[in-house]
C-alpha cells in the first residue's frame, strides 16, 4: 500500500469516527477556552515588555517566552480544530509543517517550564550570585537555544518525510499531529519515542531535583511551617500547573505507542484524542496566565498600573 493510500485510510477513518460521535462539538470548548487565554496573554506580555524592570529579570523573561508559546499552540491548534470541524482539505505538506510547528511550541512551552523551576532553585540556592550567572542577554541566548533545540527534530522529521514521498500535492481530510506522526512513526518508531518520552522525563526529574533541593535548603528557614504559608501555596500552584502541562503530554505519548494497535477499537483513539487536544492540553495554557498575574507581585503591580492608566486617560479620550 503506497503512503498517499496509507494517508487516505487514515484519516476518512479518523473523520468517520468524529462524525459517528459528533466530537466537531468539542470546537465549542475549544474556542471559549482559547479565546479566554487570548484575551489574557496578550495583556500580561505587554506589561513585560513594556516595563524596563520585568523585561530585565529572567523570570519574566521565561513567562514571557512561556506565554508566547503557549499562544502560538493555541492559534495553530484553534485553526486545525476549525479546519477540521468544517471538513477542509488541507494539503500534506501543510499539515506536516503545521504538526512541526504546533509540536515545536508545545515542546518549548515544556522547556521553559522546566527553566523556571531551575531559574527559582538558582535564585534560592546562590543568591549573591544569580544576576551574574544569568544576566538579561545569557537569558535571551539560552531562550534562542530552546526555540532551536524544540525545533530541530520536529522539521527534520518533515524534511525527512518530504524528501521520501512522492506526491506533494496530496490533501487530508483530517490534519491532527497525532496522524502525522502516527504515520511518520511507521519509520522511525524509536527516535519519537525518544523525543517525547524521554525528553519530558528528563525535564520531570530535573523539576523534582530543583524541588526537593530546594524544600532541603529552606526547610530550616520557616516558611514551612504555617499549613497556608506563602511558599506551600505558590508551591502547590506551580505543581499543579506544572502536572497539567505534563499529563497530556504523556497522554499523547501513549496515543502513538496505541496509534497502529488492531486491537484498540478506532473510536477508542479518536475519544482519548480529541479530548486530549481540545480540552487537556489548553486547560495549563488558560490556566498560566491568570496564575502568573496573581503570583507574581511584581507583574500584578505593573497590570493594576496599566490598567488605572488606562482608566484615566478614557475619560479624555471620551471627551
């Protein structure tokens, strides 16, 4: 069976499925989820950049670069749900580059996570010396590596996949990233794996490193002690965020390694899958920002700032 047969099958059987179950109404939380998200993130990076201050700590920097991603995730996966609920053609190649864009985002949106927890560690842990160990500009060039380290397997993947097929101009009728890589993983079934199973792991044990490091450094310091004190709730907050960011990562693990099983029924997958996209994996993305506006005094502060600005001058504006 030729690959543009293979494509073929795939996903009339995937769109089959979504209509049997009418999961095209999963585009309804899908859209109120993401539209609350972007009404926020936009608003949060504008006090970064606009404050000379933030847009000079690392922390801001990572939430930045964290919000960022998480919008561009949030664009793609809006526009692939819309395209897929009103059942356009979408050309391969497209998909290919719109699954190696969407997986570069979601994956760096998981790198910078793990940065902040080292950044908050490295804060605690060496404090004379954190603003010579990261300054502004080291920060911008280990943001660059992680926009690089994100990308390079996912577009070599598409270059790899282009270079071997034959028909360019072939459209799907579903363009998800778990089919294209599902069927990418029909050739390189070891080096997806690796990507996305070893790499969250290796991020998830450096998060618990820096915490239990971080819990052993300051246990002695009182901040403990209190079952409401300030450090148990951030610190419940950010592993709470941070396992939401996690799961459905592991989550779309397993659909790959279930993605060619015979005897894992089709209906089985498309549920866990749509799920997964259209409600597990944006529920840290609208989570984050409202979190970071809250937490993070110095961020909260620049908001009520601009906001009363704004307040003032609409009267004058009106007038």
């Amino acid at each position: 069976m030729t690959s543009s047969v293979l494509i073929a099958n795939l996903t009339q059987d995937w769109e089959e499925s979504i209509r049997r179950w009418h999961l095209e109404f999963f585009f309804i939380p899908t859209t109120v989820i993401t539209l609350a998200t972007l009404l926020a993130n936009p608003v949060l990076l504008t006090c970064i950049f606009l404050s000379r201050t933030l847009r000079r700590e690392t922390r801001y920097l990572l939430v930045a670069n964290t919000l960022i991603a998480d919008t561009l995730f949030l664009i793609l996966n809006l526009a692939t749900v819309i395209c897929n609920t009103v059942r356009v053609q979408i050309p391969w190649l497209l998909c290919e580059l719109v699954t190696a864009v969407t997986v570069t985002t979601y994956c760096c949106a998981i790198l910078t996570v793990t940065l902040m927890v080292m950044d908050t560690y490295a804060a605690v842990r060496w404090p004379l010396h954190y603003h010579d160990i990261l300054p502004p500009a080291r920060t911008h060039r280990i943001l660059v590596g992680v926009w690089v380290l994100a990308a390079v397997y996912p577009f070599t993947l598409v270059i790899m996949m282009e270079v071997q097929r034959g028909n360019p101009q072939e459209k799907v009728a579903v363009c998800l990233v778990l089919i294209s890589l599902g069927f990418i993983q029909l050739k390189d079934v070891v080096g997806i794996h690796i990507y996305f199973f070893v790499a969250a792991l290796v991020c998830t044990l450096l998060i618990f490193y820096c915490y239990i490091r971080l819990y052993m450094v300051t246990r002695t310091h009182g901040i403990w002690q209190s079952r409401f004190s300030r450090a148990r709730v951030t610190l419940l907050a950010h592993g709470l965020l941070l396992l939401l960011y996690f799961a459905p990562g592991f989550v779309f693990a397993m659909e790959l390694s279930l993605f060619h099983r015979k005897d894992i029924s089709q209906d089985v997958r498309v549920w866990i899958s749509t799920v997964n996209m259209c409600v597990f994996m944006l529920l840290p993305r609208a989570i984050a920002p409202y979190m970071y506006g809250l937490r993070y005094r110095e961020l909260f502060d620049t908001l009520m700032q601009l906001l009363h600005k704004d307040r003032r001058l609409s009267p004058i504006t009106v007038s």
